[in-house]
C-alpha cells in the first residue's frame, strides 16, 4: 500500500507543480474507476474550480446513468449532466464500421466538452487515460501496431488537444494500480468493482450495421448477463461480461411460428490488464440461465452464443 500512496502523491506533486492552481478544470466523469479517480485527483487539485461532466450518449447500460451520478454525488463529484443521447444515436444510425462509430462519438465528445470549456473559461481538461491504453493505440515506448483506437486516447480530435491543456494523471498506470488508488480515496465498492466499459459504450458491442433496435436488444441482453453472474457471486470475479448483437439471423420457433431472430453472442472473459484475456468457463447451469433468461424476454432474439475464444487472437470487444 505504500507503493500506492507514493504513486499517488507523486501525481499530485507533479502536477501540482505543473498547473495553476486556480485555473478552471473540466473532467468528463464515466463513473469508471479510471474517470473517476482522475476527477477525485482533479478536486484535489483545483477544487472548487473543477467540473465534471457526465455525458450520457445513450450507449449506457441499463440504469447505469442513475447509478453513476449518486455514486458520484456521494463522492462530493456532483456532475453536471449532459443529456447527449439523441445527438451521438442519430449520428450513429445506418453506420457499419465500428471505428467510424469510434471516430463520431469521439468527436461528438470532444465538441460538448469543448463547449463546456469555453462557456466556462476552462484552461484544463483532465483524462483517465491508463497505459494500456496508450499502448494499444500504438502509442507505446516499443511502438506497437495500433490495435484500435481507443477515443479516449486517438479519438480526440487535433482541433481539441489545440485548445486546452490536457492531464492525463493515469497514463503511467495499470488497471490494478488505479483500483489500489481508488481504494486508498475511499471509493465507493460499487464503483471498484464495476467490470471496465468503453468510452463509446453499446455503439462497439453492436456488430454489422448500427440500429435503435440492436442498441435496444444489446442494452437488455447484457443487463442479464451481469444479473445472472451477480446472481450467481461471479460477477466480481470476471473482467468484463456482455453481450453483443450481430445481423445474423437464427430461425426460431415460437409458438406455431417461425421467426428469424438475432443471434446474441454473450462474452465473459478474465484478465488482469484487458491486453489478454481468457474466455470465461462459466458452468453450464449459469450458461443455461443466461440463455434461457434472454430468450424468454427479449422478443426476436432466437439463439444465445457463447463465445470461446480467448485475446489473443480475438480482442475482447466485437470491433
Ligand atoms: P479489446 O477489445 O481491444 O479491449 O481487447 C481491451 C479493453 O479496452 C476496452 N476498449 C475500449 N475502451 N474505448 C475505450 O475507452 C474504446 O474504444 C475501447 N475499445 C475497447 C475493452 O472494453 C477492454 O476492457
């Protein structure tokens, strides 16, 4: 634990040295463990001055806004929300390609933020971007490929970074390191313990082209993932647990008819960093319940998947 202390109290030294002390600081607030330690860093930091912003894109989990924004109120972070989900969907309807989405909603991102930062005369913006994340958008000291681009590192847009100074407290981190922060700031379980979501949400858990619909059956397919592994004590002890949404169909039947529903591919793996990961052996039975679960109330799905292949050489989400 002291190891962790000292990393902390280094960041704020550094930092402390770097910034000016009365400046005006705008965090965007995820209710992840990586945001949220960056705005708790941030407060300490510049206090009163610093806002955070809670964006909901309409690609959250289910109750998840509401959940975050007490969470975080308990915190003393009491976010300003920004109710975003109409601008980033209609932008995201028809589109194909999941780093397209990527490069839209990190765009969409920056232009909010950007608004909040000017209307505010905010000379910072705060970032929970962690090492991994760098090195897996190639940003690495050993120059790897870019794997894809996370849009809290590569996403934000050259016209952004040009118009306020970016901290990025975390980017010497792993996971694990920050959860040790967290815990020595008092963070709450509830947000230590949430599995890691990605920035753009739902959008990259939804294969093939992007719909209301599949955002709608992805939504309550993967709250009953993590309903069932919670149901079951599992659900602290996997990484990530989700479900995705492709265009494949599988003829189902239901009653007397015949129906081509969607195929629902649940993902369950364990890691410690995100950068490999194995597929989770789940016991039959709490496959089975999962299955069962999402058949019997979500309409036009027809077929659970379970997915078994582990990172590498899959990546854990879809695209
Ligand atoms: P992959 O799918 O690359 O994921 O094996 C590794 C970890 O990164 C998360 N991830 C993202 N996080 N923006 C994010 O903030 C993204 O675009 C993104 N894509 C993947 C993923 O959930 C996993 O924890």
């Amino acid at each position: 634990a002291w190891r962790t202390e000292n990393y902390y109290r280094y960041i704020i030294d550094e930092l402390g040295r770097e910034v000016t002390r009365n400046g005006v600081a705008v965090v965007g607030v995820s209710g992840g463990i990586d945001s949220t330690v960056t705005a708790l860093i941030g407060k300490k930091l510049f206090g009163d001055k610093l806002i955070s912003v809670f964006v909901d894109h309409g690609l959250l989990r289910e109750g998840e806004r509401e959940l975050v924004v007490s969470s975080l109120e308990k915190l003393g972070l009491n976010p300003l929300i920004v109710d975003a989900g109409e601008r980033f969907i209609s932008k995201l309807e028809g589109s194909t390609d999941c780093e397209e989405r990527r490069r839209v909603i990190g765009e969409e991102f920056a232009r909010i933020f950007s608004e909040i930062i000017e209307k505010e005369g905010a000379e910072y913006f705060l970032q929970g971007t962690t090492y991994p994340d760098i090195i897996e958008s190639g940003g690495t000291r050993k120059a790897a490929s870019v794997i894809k681009s996370h849009h809290n590192v590569g996403g934000l847009p050259e016209w952004f970074r040009g118009r306020v100074k970016i901290l990025e407290p975390l980017r010497f981190l792993y996971k694990d390191e920050v959860r040790e922060i967290a815990r020595l700031l008092g963070v709450p379980r509830e947000i230590i313990e949430r599995h890691p979501f990605p920035g753009p949400g739902l959008a990259v858990r939804i294969t093939g082209i992007f719909t209301k619909k599949k955002l709608d059956v992805c939504r309550r397919a993967s709250k009953i993932v993590e309903d069932v592994l919670g149901e079951y004590g599992l659900y602290s002890r996997v990484w990530q647990a989700f479900a995705v949404v492709g265009d494949d169909r599988w003829v189902g039947v239901k009653g007397d008819a015949r129906s081509h529903g969607y195929i629902v591919t649940v993902r369950i793996v364990e890691s410690v960093d995100g950068m490999t990961a194995d597929y989770s052996k789940i016991p039959y039975d709490v496959l089975d319940e999962i299955s069962r679960r999402i058949t019997n109330s979500i309409q036009d799905v027809t077929m659970v998947t379970y997915a078994i292949t582990s990172k590498p050489p899959s990546t854990i989400e879809p695209c």
